[in-house]
C-alpha cells in the first residue's frame, strides 16, 4: 500500500482478507475507495464512504428583535451538517409554524421564499 497520510493504514487477518482502516475520519475522506489486486487482467472492488456531519446552528437567530406592527421583521437561523439539516421554525409554544406553498399545499416549520406564511 502507498499513502501519504498516517490516518490511513491496512491490515491482513491471514485469511484472504484486507482492511483500509481511516482514523480521524474527515469531511474530506468522502468519496470511492477501490480494492485491487495486481493480476492480469486487473480485478478490483470499489466501495464508496459517505462521511455524516452532525448538524449544528453556526449562526443563532437574531435576539432581541422589533418591528412595528403590520411591518415586517427577518429572523435569521443558518445551519450546517452532511447530509443538509431540516430547519425548522416554532414558537415559544414549542408548535412548528405552518407555511403554504404557492400552490395551496402546506408545509410545516420549513421556510424559504416559496413559502407564504399563513396564521
């Protein structure tokens, strides 16, 4: 095995069988990894890692906000994570506010500019 990177290293069990071990497993060690074995033809295995990122709120919702009634008021929540975290948005009544689409469907706590919000 050739790498560069002492996070990876392979063991062999004295049983036919090979094992990539990643440590400290990173956004970055996504993607294929192939299995190959040098004969002629070549035969190979690939398999592919997907890395999860725990989902976390990197920017909190603006405290403290105003608006004067019938204005209008931004409250803003930005998130990360792999696979893309569900946001969602309740009241203090722990209730998921409800938003419509355009089209008349509804869709609970989720809001992006699609959505119209209904009371």
């Amino acid at each position: 095995m050739v790498a560069l990177n002492p996070r990876l290293s392979v063991t062999y069990n004295n049983h036919n069988t090979w094992k990539l071990h990643v440590s400290n497993v990173q956004a970055n060690d996504s993607g294929t990894y192939m299995c190959q074995v040098n004969t002629d033809p070549m035969k190979s295995q690939m398999g592919h890692l997907s890395v999860v990122i725990p989902p976390d709120i990197v920017d909190s919702v603006t405290e403290g906000s105003s608006a004067r009634e019938g204005g209008s008021v931004r409250l803003t929540c930005s998130a990360t994570g792999v696979p893309p975290p569900t946001v969602l948005w309740r009241r203090e009544s722990y209730k998921p506010i409800v938003f419509r689409y355009d089209g008349g469907r509804e869709k609970k706590g989720k809001l992006t500019s699609q959505y119209k919000q209904i009371q």
